[in-house]
C-alpha cells in the first residue's frame, strides 16, 4: 500500500517537506518521555517562530542551558555535550525563566499559576527536566544534520521552523489505598518533534530556485 503523501509521516503531525524559502530539512523525535506535557508546551511556544522571528537552534541551546542552571547545572568540560549540577548559589542566580503565558481557565481570564519574574517578562518558571530533554532533541536534530547534508558549513545557524509537544502513551499504575483497595495513578507521558531547516534567504551566491522541487 502506498503512503498517501498528503498526510503526515507516522510518528508526526506535519507533513516532512521544507517551508517556503528554506531547505535541507531536518528532524528528530522523542517519543514517550516523562515529563510534564504543561512544560513542554510552553517551552514549545517560546522557541517556536514566525516569518522574520525564527529562533535558530544554536540560539535555543544557549538559552536553555541559561533554564537548567535554576537547579545547578552546568556544561561538563569532560564531556562537551554533558552537564554536571553544582550546588551553588552562584550559577543559580545566573538562570533564566521560560516565560508562562497560556491561559489555563478559559473563558474566566485565568491564570498562569507562575510568579512574575525580573524585567519585563512577567510569569515564567524554569523547568529543568523538560528544558534538559529539549536539548537533547534539538543536539539530536543537530548531529543529523551533520551525517545528511555534508555541506553545511555551521549547524547552529539552522532555524527552527516546526516544533511540538504531545500527549503519548498513558504510563497506567495504581496507589494502595486502605482496606485494600486501589486508585488509579494515571501519568501522560509526552512525544517532542522538531523540524530544522537553513533559511535560504540569509545565503549570499546561492539562488534557490522555488519551482526546482526543493521546497
């Protein structure tokens, strides 16, 4: 059977062809991960851009690794993709928020439940675990860009043109109650997908034809 090519890939929730003004698509997935699918949406809309806005993935990794130093932890000279935590006061107060800005009563005005952080970001948290498997992913995309275009020069300048946080598979358990019986300990764990590109337009000697098939 033939895959109707009008529908996404299975495993992704959009279709696996370059934006209009880029190329060399590149993706990467991470499929049932235990973490707060709450989190992982909001650092989704903050990396996510538009037109002109696009964040480029070198420029993701920096700031998320600003995140994950909220509770200590810090590139590993030993290894230059790991991190260590140190548990110092220090590289704390060096951390910055993912801003919380989805509405969580709809129709109510709502509320972010998240405290207002310095300048003028307003609520914001810093989720470490989720922000920590985000950099996984997006290193993930980086090193497959590498093996499947040999001609790009830095991979960090790649933009991130898609990228998305969803409900997996339900992890079921149960938590002992009294008497013998039992209530249901229900836990969404979450799929990441990530799509990055080059931006064609910031090329100088390259022309890109639109109608050549490779967008």
């Amino acid at each position: 059977m033939v895959r109707d090519s009008t529908k996404p890939r299975s495993g992704y929730t959009q279709l696996l062809q370059n934006t209009a003004g880029f190329h060399s698509l590149t993706t990467a997935r991470a499929v049932n991960l235990d973490i707060h699918h709450k989190h992982c949406y909001q650092i989704c809309r903050f990396l996510r851009g538009k037109g002109a806005s696009y964040k480029t993935v070198g420029d993701a990794i920096e700031y998320l690794e600003k995140v994950i130093k909220a509770d200590g932890w810090i590139e590993d000279p030993d290894n230059p993709d790991g991190y260590k935590r140190h548990n110092e006061h220090h590289i704390r107060r060096k951390a910055r928020a993912i801003p919380y800005v989805r509405r969580s009563r709809k129709g109510k005005g709502g509320n972010t439940m998240a405290g207002h952080r310095k300048g003028k970001m307003g609520p914001g948290r810093y989720p470490v675990k989720a922000s920590l498997a985000f950099i996984r992913l997006l290193r993930s995309a980086m090193n497959n860009a590498r093996e499947q275009y040999e001609d790009i020069d830095d991979v960090e300048d790649m933009v991130i043109t898609h990228i998305a946080a969803h409900r997996g598979q339900v992890r079921r358990a149960f938590r002992p109650r009294a008497r013998g019986r039992a209530s249901p300990k229900n836990h969404y764990q979450v799929n990441l997908e990530v799509f990055l590109e080059v931006d064609a337009r910031d090329e100088e000697g390259d022309d890109w034809d639109m109608d050549d098939g490779d967008f």
